[in-house]
C-alpha cells in the first residue's frame, strides 16, 4: 500500500511543500504517524513588525482552525505597533477577543510598560488545584457544589480574610473597591469559570479544580486601569489605540496600580483557596494565573491573556508545576514549563476556541447528553449553557499535540474528569428578567 497525500489531510495535516518529505518517510517506513511525521513541518514563522517580532505558535487543521488563526495574526500584527510593546507570541488555543489591534485570548506581550487592556477585566483569572486522599470525588462534588457560587451577585457568608481586607483598604485604587472586593469573596462568576473534579492520573487520589478571577473587584480595578491610561494616551501617543493604551512603570499612577495587581493576585489566590477549604485540608495545593501580568529580570512587564506562565520564578510562591484544562470531559493537564523562548516563556492556558459563542449556537452544536457521558455535568443556575460543551471550543488532543510539537509545556500527570460544575445560561431567570415579568 502506497500512501498519498489524502492519507496525510486525513490526518488533520494541511497541504503544504512538506508533504513530499512526508510520504518519502511514510512510504519508506510503511508507518503513517503524525507525531512521527510532524518534524517535517515548518518551524514557527517569526514575523518582524517594525523591527519586533510576532511568533504564531499554532497550526490549522481545518477551514475553522484557519480562519481563527488568520484572525489572530491580523490583530497581532496591528498590536505589536503599540510603541512600547517588544515582542509578541500567540499559543496554540488563541482566538481573537475583539476588534482588530485587540490582544487576543492566547496572546502573550512584553512592553515597557503596563496596559490595563492587556490583562482585560477578568484580571487573575486563574486555576487552583487541590488534592484530598481519602475522599471520593462525588463527594468532593457535592461538597463544593454546596459551598461555591457561581453567577452574578455576591455572599455574606464568606467576608475576605483579615490579611487580605488590610491590603485592600491599603492601596488608593482598591480602597473605593472594598465592599465589592468584600461581597464577591467565595464566589466564581460566569462564562468559563469551573469547579472540577476528577483523580489524579498517577495516584487515583481525588483532586478539586477551579478556575475563576476576580470578579467585580479586578473589573472594576480595569476599569480605573484603562482610565489611567487613556490619559497618558492622549498626551504620549494619541494614535495608539484606546484598548492598548498603557500607564508608564516608573510613575505614581505606574506604582500604584502595579501594587494594585499584586493586591488582586494576593485576593484571587485567597478566594480560590476558601472555597477548596470548604471541602477539608489538602495533602497537596498549588495555583496559577493565565490571565495577568509579570515581571521578568529584563525589566519588561509581560502580559498573558490566556496565557501560563512557563518560566522559572514567575512568582513568589511559584511551584515547578502550572495547570492547563482542556474542556469538562477531559483531562486537567499538570504541567512542567519549558520556558520557550519562541513562546516568550509561556505555555497556552486551554482549549480555546475557533468561533464565537454565538457562531456555537447558530451552528446548532451542543449535545448535552453526548458532550457529557461518562462525567457528572452541573450547571449552578439549573440551566444548561451548550456553548460551554466540549463541542464549544478547539479540538483537546490537537492543542495538546500542538503544546508538544511547540515544546511550550511538558506533561507530568492529569486531573481525570469525574464531574464538573458551571454557572449554566444564569441569563435565561436572571433577576432583572423576573422582575419584568412579575
């Protein structure tokens, strides 16, 4: 049997130059293997904008793989024009998250300075994992299922930590904050954000994943942010954009709102683990953001947006290993960075999506009996969101390919999936929807 190059697309490989070298080997060696054949594709292009450079770190598999990585590219290139921007990367599981010269969700930029609309208002988003030996995992489950919240609104329950409402009422932009900062404590928000709970691959020990920011404390906080800094904008460089105006490092407002983030980080870290507490003590606990902004020995701020950090000492309490979830019917990955220089020293923060939410629904995708055999799929509001499906967002195992071939991450073990919950379509009973029909 002679292998052509159909045999090669059905393989999820697109067309290209590489092809001959390609059925050379597989013909040669009677093995059509992908991971075998993948070191006969292109290495990244590094793209030069301006003298800067722009490394796409992503392939395409299909039509709608394309068209999202065509759009990526087109609003990295316009965003690395931001004057003080240096370098720029996107990770496998980038999608556009806005107009043209927006960051994208899986983009990664280092600049001279701090740009609110970088990090987004989702400041911190981030993922916690929690190991319990001893419990199963419906009973972990059903345990935070009773002690989380998500969906708009806050608590009473659950008031921030003494050591955290210090820092808070200590800085001038998270002062006016308090009492939001205060009410949304223990909660997780909407869209994405997840309990998850599955065992570890390596032990069987039961672990708790989640995944949530800041909630209305860090929007509000970008909110401040970007107001900062269109001011600076106006009077540095009008002809930037709004969304990527920045706020000088080595300035009160610079310092201020650094040690604001820094608040925000100190904040999210506390909310996540107060709601893992509630299920007992782990034998094990570690966390990372994806979505913020760190600084290297190089003196440049880099921003993840939807983006893990794969360097050594990205933080304070930084451990060796970092989270990557794919979707609620796969595998949490736990994973070694590779500090890619390629990728500026980040790995992709999950799955991420080809299409909009609304291109999910017009498309009529989402089955959610199929989509969540096997695993106890909870939705907090009681009404199922299909656009949170697996179906929902790219393909898991090709963006864990992908993570390998870019050699942005190396994978030491996985949360296997039991059960997980989200917020569901809240929107459907939301209470100004009540009220209207009271």
């Amino acid at each position: 049997m002679k292998f052509t190059g159909k045999d090669l697309i059905d393989l999820g490989i697109q067309p290209g130059q590489y092809f001959s070298a390609m059925l050379d080997e597989a013909n040669a060696t009677g093995v059509l293997d992908r991971s075998t054949l993948e070191k006969h594709l292109p290495t990244p292009a590094l793209m030069l904008i301006d003298g800067r450079s722009f490394s796409l770190l992503a392939d395409a598999t299909d039509d709608d793989e394309q068209a999202n990585l065509d759009a990526v590219s087109t609003t990295m290139q316009e965003l690395i024009r931001t004057p003080v921007v240096r370098g720029a990367a996107a990770m496998p599981d980038a999608c556009p998250a806005g107009p043209v010269g927006t960051i994208p969700v899986g983009g990664v930029i280092s600049s001279e300075a701090i740009h609110p609309g970088m990090h987004s208002a989702d400041i911190c988003c981030s993922v916690a994992i929690s190991i319990f030996p001893g419990k199963s995992p419906a009973e972990v489950l059903d345990t935070v299922h009773s002690a989380t919240h998500f969906g708009p609104g806050g608590r009473k329950d659950m008031p921030m930590p003494a050591e955290i409402a210090a820092l808070v009422d200590g800085n001038p932009l998270t002062r006016p904050l308090f009492d939001i900062a205060n009410h949304h404590f223990g909660t997780q928000g909407d869209g994405n954000h997840f309990a998850f709970v599955g065992t570890l691959k390596s032990t069987g020990e039961t672990a708790l994943v989640t995944h949530h920011g800041s909630r209305g404390f860090g929007a509000k906080l970008y909110k401040s942010g970007m107001r900062i800094a269109e001011n600076y904008r106006r009077k540095l460089s009008p002809d930037t954009l709004k969304g990527n105006a920045w706020i000088p490092a080595d300035t009160l407002d610079g310092e201020d709102y650094w040690e604001a983030l820094q608040i925000i980080r100190a904040w999210t870290k506390a909310n996540h683990a107060a709601i893992h507490d509630a299920v007992g003590t782990p034998s094990d606990r570690f966390w990372n953001e994806h979505n913020f902004v760190f600084r290297k020995s190089d003196g440049l701020f880099y921003h993840g947006k939807g983006a893990t950090p794969a360097f050594d000492g990205w933080a304070d309490d930084a451990t060796e290993l970092t989270l990557i979830p794919l979707n609620m019917a796969q595998p949490v990955l736990i994973v070694r960075g590779r500090n890619n220089p390629a990728a500026l020293g980040f790995s992709p923060h999950g799955a991420g999506r080809n299409f909009s939410r609304s291109e999910h629904r017009r498309r009529g995708m989402g089955d959610l009996i199929a989509e969540t055999a096997g695993i106890d799929a909870r939705f907090f509001s009681g009404i199922p969101d299909p656009t949170e499906l697996p179906s929902g967002y790219k393909n898991a195992d090709e963006v864990r390919r992908q993570i390998e071939r870019y050699d942005l991450a190396e994978v030491v073990d996985e949360v296997l999936p039991y059960g997980c919950i989200m917020a569901g379509d809240w929107e459907q009973e939301a209470p100004w929807r009540k009220k209207d029909s009271a």
